[in-house]
C-alpha cells in the first residue's frame, strides 16, 4: 500500500507499508476491496493520425492525434505518458493531461471505457517520414501501472496527406 503526507510548507512524505511503524504502538492498515490491477487499455482501438500543416510545402509542422481507450477497475485511470519514435529512431516522451492526470479522485465511472484523445503539434523541421508511436504508459490513482509497447506496430507518415 503507497500512503503519502503533506504538510503545510508543501514537503510530501511517501510510504509503501501495509503496517505503520509509531514506536511501540502500530495501526494495522487493511482494505476489503484492495486496487491491485492497472488500468485497461483497449489495443483493439487505438488510432493514431498525422496531418502536414501546410500540405502544399510540408516544413514538418504536423498535427497529431491520437485516440486511445481505457479504463480501471477500482482507483480510475491517473497519470499516462507515451512516446513517438522518429524515423531516425530518436524517442520523443509525452505526458497526456487528460482530465484526472492531476486529481487525486477519478472524477467519473472508473469502470467504463473512456475514450481519450492526444492532441499535439510536431514543430517546424521535425523529421519526415514514418513517425511510430513506441509505446503507452497507464497509471491507475492507487500506483499500479502498465506499459504497452507498440515498436514497429503502430506508424504514421508526416508527409503523407491521407495517413
């Protein structure tokens, strides 16, 4: 079990205990319905698209959107990063703010399949090419997380006006 404690000035403390040590006296820390189990991700449909912004002269500013699935069973879908890979295999991390990235609470049915979509811009003189998307990071708000990897599985072309 991850605790955390925060005081007044900002400092936070994490713990990872099912027992807290308080000297001589100790609180046994249990739970009847425990989050174990990260977060879903539904690889049957995630999508992933790449426009030029300027079609006529690509400059390699690209929009991108990526659309993914996901769900938890108990705590609710928390933190998620993912990572393009270019096409001279140059990694570039992400972090996805959906709505619930920052809060402590999943706000909403954590159990059903939600539908998020990232949104970015590839700056100016980012390499064309076939861009991938390596891989996605889920975390759940009770720390369990799950990392897919998609290498050579998931692609789009960033001059390529119908990828």
């Amino acid at each position: 079990m991850v605790s955390s404690g925060r005081d007044a000035a900002g400092n936070t403390d994490y713990s990872n205990a099912d027992e807290l040590d308080l000297g001589n006296n100790r609180i046994l820390v249990t739970t009847s319905n425990p989050d174990s189990a990260p977060p879903a991700l539904d690889l049957n449909n995630v999508s992933i698209s790449g426009t030029p912004s300027n079609a006529d002269a690509p400059n390699g500013e690209t929009y991108v959107k990526i659309v993914y699935y996901a769900k938890d069973d108990k705590s609710g879908l928390g933190k998620v990063n993912y990572t393009l890979r270019d096409p001279q295999g140059i990694d570039h991390f992400k972090y996805h703010y959906h709505d619930n990235f920052y809060s402590l609470y999943f706000d909403g049915d954590p159990t059903t399949l939600k539908r998020y979509e990232i949104n970015i811009v590839l700056p100016v003189g980012s390499a064309p090419g076939i861009w991938g998307l390596s891989s996605i990071y889920l975390q759940d708000k009770a720390g369990n997380f799950i990392k897919h990897d998609f290498t050579e599985i998931v692609r789009f072309d960033v001059n390529n006006i119908d990828s």
